[in-house]
C-alpha cells in the first residue's frame, strides 16, 4: 500500500517514483551508446535498489563496481563488496530477508560458489535479483564466456531469464522487480546473458529517463513475513518441523516445494504483458527453426540473413523465460517444423534438452551447432550446420 | 516494534494458540531493565527447546533471551545445528538459511534495518555453534568482524558437532577422542576469543552459561556495544552431556568444573577503552534517570 | 558501402586497440549508421596480444563476440606478425575474398607465401607508418591509434572525418568510465598535453594526416571494401 502512495512523489536524488508500466511503455526513450556493463549500472539506477552486495569476477567486475559509483551517488541505499560469491548470496539473502530490495551480480566459478544459497532464496521467497554473466566452469581455467552455469540454475525454483542483447538487460532488470515482488510469485530472479558479449560490447540502447525510479520495494506484501520485528506473527512456529514425526516434515517441504514451483510458473501472466511473451518468434511456418536463448539468438539472427539471401527460408524462436519455460509458445511454434536447430554456447546442450522433452516427434530437434570455452558462434558455422541438415536429410531427418 | 503491532484481533482471539495469547499478554517486549529475574513471573519468549533434557543450551537460550535489552526490536539469526531445534520456538524474529552462513546473513540483515529504519534502533544477534562459528562458517565470521559491522555473534560452543553425532571440530580440546578424530584431535582448541580480539571485536567474553546474572550482563553489554560502537563476540561453553558421557542433571557441573580459574571456560573478557567509557557513560545516565525519577516521585 | 564492415583489430596491449574500436563505432553511430564495438574477452595485459572488433553496417547488427571473418584487419604492430603476438595465426586468419590489411610499419613485413595467399584472395595490403604520423603530428606515439582508424576511414570511408572529430570528444572530452589499463593510459596521455583541447585537437590532427595517406593509396589501389 505504501508503495502506491508514493507514485509522483520524488526521492532523495529527486527521482521521481513512477507507475511501473508507464516507466516501461510511456516514458520518452533516449538512444545512448553504452557497454553491457553501463546499462546496468544505468537500469540499477532507476531500480530503487535498497543494498547491493558486490564481488569481482570476470566478467561481471565493472558492471558491480560502476553500481558502487550509483551507491556514492547516493542512487543506492548500502553497498559493500562480500569476501567470496557463497557470502555475498547470504549477505544478500540477509538484506532481503530484512525487507530490502536486494541487487548482486555475479558469473561462472562465482555462481557455483554461491549456489547453496539459490534453492534457499526460492524456498525462503526472497525476490533478490542476480545478473548472471555467464562464463566457463571448467577446468582449466577460462573468463571466456559459456553458458553451462544456467543448466545448473534451472532446477533452484528461482526464475531464470536469459538476455540476448543489453537492450534486453535493461529493460528486464527493472520488469524483473516488478514480476519477483509480486505477492503471487515473491520469488529470485537470475536475469542471465552470455557473459562479455554482452557486457563488453557496445551498442544502442534506448534508456527510460534518469529522473523516472520504481517505485520501492514493499516487503508487507511478502507471503511470507519480513524478519525486521515490525509484523506479526513474532514467532514462526510451535514447533520444529524436524522435531514432530518426519510425515509432517515430510507433508511440509512437498507441498512448500510445490508451492515455490508453482509461484514460478504464476509469475507467466504477470511476465507476458511486461516481456510481451516467453518467447519471441519470427516466420515460424519455415520448415526450418533456429531455437535458442541469449548470444546465440543474435547469431542465429545473422546466420538467417545469410540464409535468405541465398533464397532459403529460416523462422526463430527466441527463448527468453527458461523458468518458467514457455512449454506451450515452443509446442505451438515449432509444430509445422520439420526441422528445429538448436544452436548454443556450452557443451551439454541444455536448451535442446529441455526442448525435446516438451514437443511430439522430438527427434526433429538438431541438438547444435556448440561451442564452448568462450569462443563466439559465427553465423557461418549456424549456416553450414543448417545446409549440412539439408543435405543429408533430403527431406528425412537428421540426428545432431 | 510496539506491542500494538501483535495485538490479537478480537475475533480470532479464541483461535489463537493459548501460549501465543499469553506471550501478546505478558511476553516481555518493551519492558524497561528486563532480565533472567523475569523468568517464572511473565511469559518467557522461548516456548520450549527441542533439546535433549538437561542440555546447558537450553539454560544459555533462555537466559539469553531473558536477556536481550530491546526483544521488541531485536532479529536473531542462527545456523544449522542444535540452536536450529530451538529458534521456531523463539519470539523473536529469526532467520535459518543455511549452515555457516551466519554471520554473512547478519551483515545484509543489519545493513537492510539500517536502510530502512534510519532513525530506530534494530539490533541483529548471532547465536550459532561452534561448528558453524569457527569451521565451516570461520571466514564469514572473521570478514563481519574484519569489516567492524554492529552486531552481536554468540557461539553456543560444545567443542564438537552434536547435532550430527559427535563429531570433531575446531573448538574440541586436544587429544578428545570423537567421531572422525578416532586417536584423538590433533591441534589445540582454536583461540577464537583472541583471534575475535585481532579482529576488531569491541567486546569479547569467554564464560559458560552457570550463572543467569554472568549471562545477563555479558548479554546486555555486548548488545549495548554492537549497536553503537561495531561487532561484539560471547563464546558460551554449553557442554553436550549426550557426547561427554553425563548424565541429565549433571550439566552444571560440568560448567562449574570448567570455569574454574585455570580451566578453559575461566572468564575472559577483553573490552576496548572506547566501548568501556560508552558502558560507563550508559551507566551514568542509567543512574540519573532513576535518581530523577525518585525525586519526582 | 557494404552492408557491413568487420574490423578486427590486432595489437598490443597499451596500444590502444579497444579504443580504436570503439572510437570508429561511435562515430559510425554519429553518421547514422549501425555499428558494436567490443574487445577480445580475457585479461588485458601490457604488450601481450590485444584484439578488438568493430562492426559497423547498414542494418541492425545482432553479432557478437570476436571476427572469425573480417572483411579490414589492423595490425598495430609488428610484432604481431614477427612474432607472432596474435590471437589468430596467421594473423590474416579469416580475412574475407577483396578485403583489407592495414599495418603500422614502414616496411613490408610479410613473407612471400603470405603475400601470395594474399594476392590470391585479392586483399589489399597497406603499410603506413603510424607511430611516426603520431610522433610528427602530436608529439607522442601514444596517438598511433588514432593514425590507424585515420587511414582506415581515408582508405573505406567507412566513417566520416567530422563524426571521428565527435567520437574523440566524447571519449576524451567527457568524464568517460575505462577499465584499469585503459584508465592508467587516459591518464598518460592526458600529462602529455597541457590542455584537454590540445589533446582533442592533436589527435584530430593525427587522424585526418594519416586519412589524408590513406585516402590517396586508395586511389591507386583498388579493393571491395575501398569505396
């Protein structure tokens, strides 16, 4: 309640808190030429971010030391840098916990470290926002980027998006809040993009104006209670779950963990309107798909107007929810297609898995083009892939 | 946070849970110079523990939480373990996450309050195990402590991991035969009182939880200290009679014994000038309120 | 022009290279055109191999990442090509049929097999001495960068002089937010002259002497990506 009150009125900076979907779609665009790293600084900016916690991994380093430029601006209630990724999530889970709108970023190794903390974020429903900016995860060692750490964050019950371009980043960051805390869903969001590509490219990027902030974070709207001593109950249980018989534990964490799940897949009707869909698709009635998420989108976009200029037709299906993932939008889209490629930037091939497991006759699923280790994907590989599939096929179909 | 703000709404009065109501009623939130005293006289704020019987934890727990000098603004955090057992019962606010990871979820937490209460006072304490302090959780510990954040972290320390059965840690004394030590522990008992004090702790007290008005003090002290001044550290021996081979009634003792002035759990107690002259200060301002207050009436 | 132009960048580090590239998408971006610029991703170390990329076009540019296949490749110095301090080997690894080599040097560097596979592949090779255009024009080596994407923009006209002129006084004229090494070296150069407008200018001028060089070369020397 109190966060509606507050539209119009300005904050300590003399931004001004404004109705979230007139920040979104009404609010004058101005085009500027940012890095990756910069837009989020600028998305943060406008995000009404109580505490940020910090720690430097590459790639992500600038874009969590430019928030700490936001911070003495006074555009960020408290920053600090953590000493390792696994206490950042808990210092983050802390400030979320009391009550505050929580930012952090973190890639690779790093999301490792911090992962004991995902599934507790869920299950506590704490709407932290990460930006994850993917890297390699083996070894030996790589900073280049690679997208295998998402695979691990499907399964946390946190919300996964993955980001093709900065312009995306952007506007997802600050849509994110809006989806997270709402008290149907109250659950983290893992906003993701290919690490570097993104964060150290430069590009285009239409910026709402500087002077135009979310509105705060309103943590009596939470399901479940803010640890700050200001809202009952004051005592959570009578007793223990694990002290009563295990059927009551039992009982107890199937149906949270149900419940956590399906607060993911609640946070649909208030993601669609604001992404404008799960998926995106372009010319999905080609016999040919590209499927795919974040870098390789891009790619697969390159890789179709080569493709069309030599006279083949190509659609796309741009995945931009993996949690919840969009199981009917690639049903609906992919079902004329005789062929579905599946492009990504890591080694498993995670997409394609995830995609095959939803559609009837899932051996239409060309799992690849990959790389991984950070190498980029160049079109040309995306469209020899795709004369390969016709070659060999003729017509029948082709195993990846 | 008033006492209005738990009141009972009439009409579901008759469905509360009768040790709720009475802990709307007569639970001690607010209440000027509250203490272990208040034990047996008003509605305690740990309902019960789900200890074993007779554990020592059970006594600090409560003593403790008789303790606290602002309950009614006062968020606890705890770790995986025993305590875990006992926190659901506990009315105050408290946060279970994970194991170790205390007292970076402290750090957030204090950091949240301050940002959204500037001008109250919202104390953070820490109370976890000795496995959680000092092994697994030892860098998030030293860090909050390195970087001087305001509040209170209490270690329950048993010198070994009960809640999984007995097992060695870093708080164990030399030579103990345990679980995953079988000829006995190799390295002496980790001087985290010592360390605590390298590492920028105002307030550092090594004790055991036999006497309620020792508790009482350190407690008050250490809370008082972290508020204003920056991190304070209570290592509290709560033997596991389980694991030493006592018996129920005989955990007392056992901290009797043991904080005898060449025994481990002697009394220690560190404290900076800086955080002396404060309690000195509170002290006398304590005392001319009341002398005010008696010549009024 | 092109659809598109990719330009791969090959250097050392401290030369300036991920500058150069986003100086050049910048001022693409001033003239209206599409363009990304982006660094190779890894640790930036002085005198070790440095990589950057731009891309500039006509339409909208969804690729990212490094030039496997670029139309222009640079290379800043010669050791890049003597001693093999490069990324991709042979450092013309990729190089698209009519396309582009500028290199800094005032000699030819190439081996004979090299120039042949070259020659073969109809790309044209430019030597120009930057660092020198540098030294004579702004007094420091440290604007050999600017004679390179100087020549490269007399040579393709890929961008125009006056939105060059823009890009240099955004980057250099304005509080600008630059890794590191990038940082230490925006400071050194900026001792190195009195005044900020000094050094917008000098640079200018560096630019347009060594676009001037270019510019005639192309004359002679036809190639796609020449205009």
């Amino acid at each position: 309640m109190e966060s509606t009150s507050v539209i119009g009125t300005a904050n300590k900076k003399g931004q001004i808190f404004t109705e979230p979907r007139k920040l979104f779609f009404e609010a004058p665009r101005v085009p500027v030429f940012l890095t990756g790293s910069e837009v989020i600084k600028e998305a943060i900016r406008r995000a009404s971010v109580d505490v940020m916690v910090a720690y430097p991994i590459t790639p992500q380093s600038e874009a969590a030391a430019l928030c700490g430029e936001l911070f003495a601006e006074g555009y960020v209630g408290d920053y600090m840098r953590g000493e390792s990724e696994f206490a950042v999530m808990s210092q983050c889970a802390g400030a979320a916990f009391g009550g505050a709108r929580v930012f952090t970023t973190t890639a690779g190794p790093g999301t490792l470290r911090a992962f004991e903390n995902f599934p507790m974020w869920a299950g506590a429903r704490l709407p932290i926002q990460v930006i994850v900016t993917c890297r390699g995860i083996n070894s030996p060692l790589s900073i280049q980027p690679d997208t295998l750490e998402i695979s691990f964050l499907l399964d946390t019950g946190m919300m996964v998006w993955h980001a093709e371009t900065a312009q995306d980043f952007f506007d997802w960051i600050l849509m994110g809040y809006i989806v997270s805390e709402q008290p149907d869903v109250h659950l983290p969001l893992a906003v993701c993009c290919d690490g570097f590509f993104v964060t150290h490219t430069k590009d285009t990027i239409n910026l709402t104006p500087a002077d135009m902030t979310l509105p705060p974070y309103d943590p009596y709207r939470s399901p479940v209670p803010c640890m700050d001593m200001e809202c009952p109950p004051v005592r959570m249980m009578r007793d223990p779950f694990v002290m009563k018989s295990n059927y009551i534990s039992y009982a107890t964490h199937a149906s949270w963990q149900q419940e956590v799940r399906a607060a993911c897949e609640r946070s649909r009707k208030h993601t669609i309107p604001l992404l404008g869909g799960l998926i995106e698709t372009e010319n999905v009635d080609a016999e040919i798909l590209i499927v795919a998420s974040g870098t390789a989108v891009s790619q697969g976009r390159e890789a179709i107007r080569l493709l069309n200029a030599e006279g083949l037709k190509v659609g796309l299906v741009k995945v931009k929810s993996l949690r919840p993932f969009p199981t009917e939008e690639i049903r609906q889209a992919t079902k004329n297609a005789k062929w579905i490629i599946v492009p990504e930037f890591n080694v498993v091939g995670w997409l394609a898995r995830e995609v095959r497991a939803i559609i009837d006759r899932n051996d239409r699923v060309i799992v690849g083009p990959h790389v991984a280790g950070g190498m980029t994907m160049p079109p040309e590989v995306i469209v020899e892939k795709i004369h390969q599939v016709i070659k060999a096929g003729k017509g029948e179909l082709v195993h990846g | 946070m008033g006492k209005d703000k738990i009141s009972i709404n009439e009409e579901f009065y008759d469905i509360m849970p009768p040790e709720y109501r009475e802990l709307v009623e007569s639970g001690t939130y607010g209440k000027e110079g509250r203490g272990w005293k208040d034990m047996g006289s008003s509605k305690e704020l740990i309902e019960e523990h789900s200890l074993c019987a007779g554990c020592p934890e059970s006594m600090a727990f409560r003593y403790i939480l008789a303790s606290l000098p602002a309950p009614e603004d006062t968020v606890m955090v705890g770790s995986t373990g025993c305590t875990s057992l006992v926190f659901p019962h506990v009315a105050v606010h408290n946060i279970h996450s994970l194991f170790g990871n205390q007292n970076a979820i402290a750090t957030g937490l204090k950091r949240a309050l301050t940002v959204r209460f500037p001008n109250k006072v919202k104390d953070v304490v820490v109370l976890a195990g000795d496995g959680a302090t000092v092994d697994i959780g030892l860098d998030m510990t030293l860090q909050s402590w390195f970087r001087g954040e305001k509040f209170t972290t209490i270690c329950f320390d048993n010198e070994l991991y009960a809640n999984t059965g007995g097992q060695e840690s870093g708080l164990m004394q030399k030579g103990f035969v345990a679980k995953m030590a079988p000829v006995g522990k190799k390295f002496d008992k980790v001087r985290l009182p010592e360390i605590a004090r390298e590492s920028g702790c105002q307030y550092v007290v090594n004790m055991t939880a036999s006497q309620p008005g020792k508790v009482e003090k350190v407690i008050r002290n250490a809370v008082y200290i972290a508020r204003e001044l920056g991190p304070t550290y209570v290592q509290i021996y709560t033997p596991c009679i389980l694991e030493i081979g006592k018996q129920s009634m005989e955990g007392l003792q056992e901290m009797r014994d043991s904080e005898k002035p060449t025994e481990r759990f002697a009394y220690k107690e560190y404290i900076t000038d800086e955080a002396k002259a404060y309690l000195a200060d509170l002290d006398a301002k304590r005392k001319a309120k009341a002398t005010a207050q008696l010549a009024a009436k | 022009m092109q659809k598109r132009l990719n330009i791969r960048i090959s250097g050392l580090g401290g030369q300036g290279a991920v500058t150069s590239a986003h100086l050049l998408a910048m001022a693409a971006n001033k003239d209206g055109k599409f363009a990304i610029s982006n660094p190779f991703f890894g640790a930036e170390k002085r005198m070790a191999p440095a990589e950057s990329y731009a891309r500039i076009g006509s339409e909208r540019i969804y690729d990212r990442g490094e030039i496997v296949y670029p139309e222009v490749i640079m290379v800043y110095h010669p050791q890049v090509i003597t001693m093999g301090k490069s990324y991709t080997m042979p450092f013309y690894s990729g190089i698209k049929r009519d396309g582009l080599v500028i290199i800094n040097c005032s000699e030819p560097l190439l081996s004979q097999d090299d120039v042949k596979t070259l020659e073969d592949l109809n790309v044209g090779v430019f030597y120009i001495d930057a660092t020198k255009v540098a030294l004579e024009v702004a007094g420091t080596e440290l604007s050999s960068n600017m004679a390179m994407i100087g020549a490269l923009a007399g040579i393709t006209k890929v961008v125009t002089l006056q939105a060059l002129d823009l890009a240099i006084q955004d980057r250099f004229g304005k509080k600008y937010v630059a890794s590191g090494g990038t940082a230490t070296l925006d400071e050194a150069i900026k001792k190195k002259f009195a005044k900020k407008e000094q050094l917008l200018a000098k640079n200018m001028a560096t630019v347009t002497k060594a676009y001037e060089i270019g510019a005639i070369w192309a004359e002679t020397h036809a190639c796609l990506v020449a205009s």
